[in-house]
C-alpha cells in the first residue's frame, strides 16, 4: 500500500459532503429497486457508498480523509431536542403499558446480547471480557460506551479492547440501518399489515398524527428558540452533574429532558411549538447526523480482525432478528405499530436511537404512520437503554464469571 497522506475535511466541507451523501442516498435507494422495497434510509445507503469509495481510495492510493465532525455532535443534541419538545406527557400515560412493555424486552435483550458475546469470545479462547465489549457495550451502547468501557478495559491489561469496541460500533452502526427495513416489510407482508397512509409523521412524537402543515417563517423562529433554550439549558445541567454528581448524564439526553419540559410546560398553558417547524428540525438533523456518522467511518481499520468481527456480527444480527420477531412483535401486539417498533427497535439495539428512528421514518413513508412506534421507541432508546445497559454491564462485572478472571 503506498504511504498514507492525511487530507483534514474542516466542518463545512463535512457538512457539504453529508449534503451530497444524503442526494446519492436518495437517488440510489429511488432507482435500485431492491433498497427501495427493503425500507433502507438515504442516509445508510448513501454513506455507506461514501466510506467505501473513502476506504478503496485509502487501500489503493494511501489517501486518508479526516473529517471535522463537531457539527455532527450538535446534530445529535438538536434531534434529542426535538424529540422532546414533541412529548407531551399525557400521550405518554397514554402509552404507558407499550412503554413499560418495551422496556422489559430491551433488558431481556441486552442481557441475551451480551450472553451471545461472551459466548463467542469463549469460543475463541479469549478473555470474558473482550465478549462484553462485543455485547451490549458496542452494539447497544454505540461509540460513546465503546471507547468508555474500552479505556477501561486497557487500563485493566486488556490490549486491543478499545479497537475491538469501536469496531463492533461501527459494524453495529452499519447493520443496524440495514436489517430494520427487511424485518418490517417480512412482518408487514407475512401479517398483511398497513398503516394509515394519508398520514405521516415527520417527527419522531407523539403527537404528529395528522399531514405535516407548512412551514413558516414564525413558526421556525420559535422552533430554533426552543431548540437553543435546550441546547443551553442541558449543557448547564451537564456541567453541574460534571462537578457535584458522580453519575453524569450524556448531553443528548439533558437537551431531550429539557424538551420535555418546555413542551409540557406550554400544554399546561394550552400552547404549544411549532410542529411543522420541528418536524423539519428533527428530519434535517437526523439525517445529516446519520450521513456523517456511518460516511466518516474508517473501514480499513476493521480488516485486521475481520474474522472474529464477522463472527460476532453474525450472531448478534442473529439474536437481534429472534428478539424482533419472536419477542418485540407479539409482545408490541401483532399489528402494524408493532412491525414498525420491531424495525426501530433492531436499529438501536445494534446501532443507536437515531438509526432506529430513521428505519421508521423509512417504514413509514411507504406504508403508512405509526404514532405509537413513534412514541415509545425513541424513549425507550435514548433514556431507558442506556440507563438498563449499564445496570446490566455493572452486573456481569460483579459476576463471578468476571471476578474469578481479574
């Protein structure tokens, strides 16, 4: 392979290249049938495109691109704003049982994922703990928990737990956007299942159940406002847990809560944001956050181990795919709302929420709205996971499995 030359893409080249990422997205899944029919977002395809023309030129010229993705992490913040500036907390009693419901099969599976990665890694001979990372902490966990919990791993004498973590991410990111579509369109046709198609929800809440209206000028002002205001407000929350808490909470999911308190706050005084407006906040943000996340990635860093990767992917797709439809879809009720939840469902449980919520938004466009996915899936996905994800980490650590090993 020649020798490697580094070109830095600063932030608004990222952000034009995401731009063109998501039109190739779109332009490939409208003229390839099979994309099309299998629900695979703009974003998945058109960035997995991108970061395997990045990785060809990489093998084959030495050439490595750099991308600034700090427009990417405030893209994160502004779509977990959204999504709570659209939940109102009595649709929320209103869902309560689905909720509670899909809470109970995220800890069931978070626990079976992680089953399924010590499982491999004593099958290959390595340590317990290399197959805790190649559980819940990579796949459910995203990146964030992948380099945490990876550090860690590599103060404790782990070698290579940081890399093995952020590849079981990355791949996780990747299939996590591509199985969700698939799963729903097999429920939906083995079910013969529809959804209400002259309605369609642009924001992943409770609430949008109805056609979007237009988008004004007012209405988009007041919009950034309430997204500012939770912006700000949960990176002053995060810097106080910061220094008085032991327990600090990631940023996406203060911006969120304070979304949920500017929302209900304005239902008690019969008001309430602009929803046309968000719903065009949280699709743009969404999107662009999911075209630079999977066309940043850095494939030629996960050829070193491909084997034992594939192999862990393998069996986690497939635990993944048993708990969508064997548990997630009767659980959720049979029905179309529940073929949805199962589509967003696979997507955060081996990628992250908002892969889940794009696989929705796909479903949806084609056969119909589904308020309810819409309602418990980025819920249980951006609080109630990771909160049981780390119990559940915190568990098998202290197992004897673990402490006859350290």
């Amino acid at each position: 392979m020649p020798e490697s030359q580094v070109f830095t893409i600063d932030a608004t080249w990222t952000a034009i290249v995401a731009i063109l990422v998501l039109y190739l997205g779109r332009t490939l899944t409208s003229r390839i049938r099979v994309l099309r029919d299998f629900n695979i977002p703009d974003a998945v395809c058109g960035g997995l495109v991108c970061s395997l023309v990045v990785a060809i030129l990489f093998w084959t010229r030495g050439i490595e691109f750099s991308f600034d993705l700090s427009l990417r992490d405030l893209l994160l913040l502004l779509f977990f704003s959204t999504v709570g500036l659209s939940a109102k907390l009595r649709t929320l009693i209103n869902g309560g049982k689905s909720l509670a419901i899909l809470v109970v099969c995220a800890v069931g599976f978070l626990i079976l994922q992680d089953l399924a990665g010590i499982g491999v890694a004593m099958l290959l001979g390595a340590d317990p703990a290399y197959g805790l990372l190649a559980g819940s902490i990579a796949f459910a966990g995203g990146h964030g928990s992948a380099i945490s919990y990876g550090q860690l791993a590599v103060d404790q004498g782990l070698p290579g737990a940081l890399e093995l973590g952020l590849a079981c991410a990355t791949f996780g990111l990747i299939a996590g956007g591509l199985i969700g579509g698939p799963i729903a369109k097999f429920l939906i046709s083995r079910n013969q299942l529809s959804g209400d198609r002259t309605a369609q929800e642009c924001v992943p809440g409770p609430e949008e159940t109805e056609a979007a209206g237009h988008v004004t000028l007012a209405g988009m002002l007041d919009s950034i406002l309430a997204v500012a205001i939770c912006l700000a407000a949960g990176s002053l929350v995060n810097d106080w847990l910061a220094n008085h808490s032991s327990l600090p909470l990631p940023g996406f999911l203060t911006a969120m809560f304070v979304g949920i308190l500017i929302a209900n706050g304005l239902d008690v005084l019969g008001k309430s944001v602009d929803k046309p407006a968000i719903s065009l906040c949280s699709d743009v943000s969404l999107q662009l956050f999911l075209a630079m996340s999977l066309m940043s990635l850095q494939l030629w860093t996960l050829s070193g181990a491909l084997g034992p990767l594939l192999l862990v992917l393998l069996v986690q797709i497939t635990v993944m795919v048993a708990v969508s439809l064997l548990v997630v879809f009767p659980a959720m009720g049979r029905d179309y709302d529940a073929a949805v939840i199962a589509a967003g469902f696979s997507g955060l449980g081996l990628g992250a929420t908002p892969v889940g919520i794009a696989n929705m938004h796909a479903v949806t466009a084609k056969f119909g709205a589904s308020p309810k996915a819409f309602l418990v899936v980025p819920l249980v996905g951006a609080f109630f996971l990771d909160i049981a994800n780390a119990a559940i980490i915190q568990a098998f650590l202290a197992s004897p499995l673990f402490t006859a090993t350290s």
